[in-house]
C-alpha cells in the first residue's frame, strides 16, 4: 500500500475524510500524539486499526466525539470556529441542559441509561467537567452504549471517549458527523508518534494517509480517569490534563483497587500465574494476548486502560531510567547521590551485556540530564562506564520543564533510537507536578524490560 503524507490543508481532509468513509484508516494530528483513525461503528475498519499497530485485542480504544453541532448553529469548519464554540461550552451564562451527556448519548458511545447508573449529583457534575476541560487532553470513561463494539472496548462495558482540542481532527469529527476510533499512529508498544514523520517511520504501507499539521503542541498523551457515582474518580492514565482540577470542581480521588482496576505493578506480578482468553477472535496481523506477554506487554485485566500495558512507548534500544520508585529504593534524587548512579548503572548494564565490563570501551551509551552535570561527576561516570556522551536538557532547569520535556520526550527517544548509541540512560528528575508524573509513567514503561 502506498502511503501519502499530504498537508493538513481542506482538500487532504476532504480525502481523509472520504477514505474514512469508505471504511479505511488514516493518520490525525491531535493536540498530544498522532492518533489513527477509524469510524467506531465500522467494525472492519477497527480491525485495521489493531492489523497495522500490531495492537492486542485486550487493549481498549479511545473514541474521540465531535463537538455537539448545536452549540454553535454551524459545524467547526475553522480553527476561529472552533474556538468560538469551545468558548461557548465553556461559559457559565450557558443553558443548564445536559448538553455533552445527551450528544453522548445521542453519538450513540454513552449508555441511554446514564441516568440510572449514577446519581444525578454526578452527572451534573460529570457534565460541567466536560462542558470546561472539552476539548482537550482528559479521557474519560464511563458505561458504554450498546452500538459500540466489543472490538472498540475489548469487551469492557465502558468506552474511553474524548473530545481532541486540535482543529484538523475537530474539523474531521464535523464533517463525518460520527465519532472516530483512534489510538496512537505507531507500532504498538512503540514510542509515541509526536510527528507526521513518526507515523510514517512506523506505519508506511499500512496505511494510506497521513495528515501533517507539524509537530504535536502537548507531545504526550491524555490523562485517562473514569468516573464513578458519589462523585468519584480513578485515575488510569497520568497524562496532559491534571486531575488537581478535577478535584478542584468537586470530585474526590479514589484508588484504582476500589475501582476494581488492576496497576500496572500488579499486572507485572501476574504475568506468570495467569492464563488469558480472549473475549473475541483476535483481527489477523495483531498481537495476541499470549504474544503480547513474551513482549512484555502485560496480560489482560478487567477495566485495563488504553496504553497501559506494562511496556509501552519503547525505543527499539535499551533504555534505563531511574523512575521515582527506583531512587526512593536506593535513597538518591535529583539533587544527591548522583556519583553512586555510576555503580547501579553499571549493575544493570553488566545484566543487559554479561561482557560489559570486556567491551565498554566499544559500547556507546548516552546519558541524559535535566540539568548541567558537573564535569568530575562526568569523569566519574566515564571511568565506571567507559565510552559514553552527556546530554544535558537545559543547563538549568526552567520552572516548566515539565511541559517543555513532554514536548520534547518522544522526538529523543526516537533520535535515539536512529544513532550509533548502543544504550541510554536518563538521570533522576524531579517528580512532583502532574505533567511531570506522566513523564514519568510513559519513561518507566518505556524502560520496562531493562529494570
């Protein structure tokens, strides 16, 4: 199949939106990642979606939702448009109906019995955080309507639905008067695609269009939360949104165990003891669940999130990163213990390569720092590593490095993966702000063979 990456400009939306049609698959920019695309009511068209990332029937699909057309009187068929509606469902002099629950509703993702299932505290409440963070980077989950497919949720009776804040994909979403499945355009398991360029490194030949609205303007995924009665929620997915904010409008966290959500680290402890059956016949070409474990792809639990495989947004390259668990263990940070780094990292690249220490001086590594690092602490990290280069992100850390990171974090493990380094590490970072712990979430998968 030939692939065509044309300019995100009307007429190549006019043919994504064509193909979409047709029941093909294309490549969308968002606001956080390249996502691919296909009608959520086209069941064929899904399976494509798992066929060309390789993607295991277990792991749910997010359907992203157009904006309800009658906000506005007129479909968003501009960016100024579509900024005109976004700030209409925002306003507070807005009309108290439930305008984002009935589209749901009506868009046929959410169940017609919403109103049954949650309190009605809830689904006021559930509509007003809809109505102030739509579009934009919060997935979120509620009980499916019965026209989704157990395709598009794994067989799950809840469905991940989000409104993306870019104006292609939002013009797409108009025009096609439907919602679209879309996962992130790469392999699967693979580093995320912030660029038309990546999707096409991963997916040339398995799809025929990629649409190019440049480099993504969040550069990491959506926050995934799902929603409970009594105003509660659960955090599946850290990511671009902050769930502070949820808090702030009334919600009250709650544990991903009470909300009958395995974790990751629990999912990694099952890995030997569990035994999967698929819920549906696997689309050919994907990853079954059995194959997906031998990868490190973790198994499949009940209510798992999109993305939230063990291993996910890995370099084809040995990546090592000292996550915030990982430092708490061994008492160091950010700011101290810095020259015992050199010694652990020695460790784990004496498991990765048994004759490390006979043929480091052939082993390129890079090493990635936040901050300037010193230079008797990088002749330190030479003669216990050998052959090795420093890249230092920022010579001192501004006080949105998160955002600036996150931009930034696929396009350097994807230009890594491209060089004649052999491994990479990443320093410490300072873990505290919500972006920051979805940096950290997508590293510590992204690392997750090389613990």
């Amino acid at each position: 199949m030939l692939t065509e990456i044309l300019p995100a400009n009307a007429n190549a939306i006019l043919k994504a939106v064509n193909l979409l049609k047709k029941g093909s698959i294309v490549a969308l920019p968002t606001e956080t990642v390249y996502g691919l695309a296909g009608r959520t009511f086209d069941k064929a068209a899904l399976k494509k979606i798992f066929k060309a990332k390789g993607r295991p029937s277990h792991d749910p699909l997010i359907v992203h939702v157009p904006v309800p057309e009658h906000v506005g009187g007129e479909t968003p068929t501009s960016s100024d448009r579509f900024a005109q509606i976004l700030h209409k469902l925002q306003s507070k002099s807005f009309d108290e109906r439930m305008v984002w629950i009935d589209h749901l509703v009506e868009l046929k993702v959410l169940s017609s019995d919403i109103s049954l299932l949650f309190d009605h505290e809830t689904l006021e409440l559930i509509e007003r955080t809809l109505r102030a963070h739509w579009p934009g980077p919060l997935t979120v989950v509620l009980p499916k309507h019965s026209h989704v497919s157990d395709t598009a949720t794994s067989g799950q009776p809840t469905v991940a639905l989000r409104s993306p804040a870019h104006p292609v994909f939002a013009e797409v979403l108009a025009l096609l008067k439907e919602p679209l499945c879309a996962p992130s355009a790469n392999r699967f398991g693979h580093v995320s695609p912030t660029s038309a360029a990546h999707v096409f490194d991963d997916l040339c030949g398995e799809i025929p269009l990629i649409l190019d609205s440049g480099p993504t303007a969040i550069g990491i995924e959506s926050t995934i939360v799902q929603f409970y009665p009594k105003k509660q929620f659960a955090l599946l997915r850290p990511g671009a949104f902050d769930v502070s904010l949820l808090q702030e409008m009334g919600w009250k966290i709650t544990s991903k165990e009470l909300a009958g959500v395995k974790s990751a680290g629990q999912i990694s402890e099952r890995l030997d003891h569990t035994q999967i059956e698929p819920k549906e016949d696997i689309p050919p070409g994907s990853t079954s669940p059995a194959e997906s474990i031998a990868r490190g792809g973790g198994i499949a639990p009940e209510n798992i999130a999109p993305g939230e495989m063990p291993s996910h947004y890995a370099p084809d390259k040995p990546l090592i990163y000292f996550n915030k668990a990982t430092c708490s263990s061994l008492g160091l940070n950010e700011h101290s213990g810095k020259q015992r780094l050199a010694e652990v990292l020695l460790e784990k690249l004496e498991t990765l390569y048994p004759d490390f220490q006979q043929s480091k001086q052939q082993k390129r590594g890079l090493v990635l720092s936040l901050e300037l690092i010193e230079q008797p602490l990088k002749e330190h990290f030479k003669n216990v590593l050998g052959q090795i280069e420093f890249r230092e992100l920022y010579t001192q850390a501004p006080k949105d490095w998160d955002a600036e990171l996150a931009k930034s974090l696929f396009g350097i493990l994807r230009d890594f993966e491209h060089s004649d380094f052999d491994w990479m590490a990443i320093l410490p970072l300072p873990i505290g702000s919500s972006l920051s712990i979805a940096i950290d979430n997508r590293l510590t998968k992204a690392s997750w063979k090389y613990p």
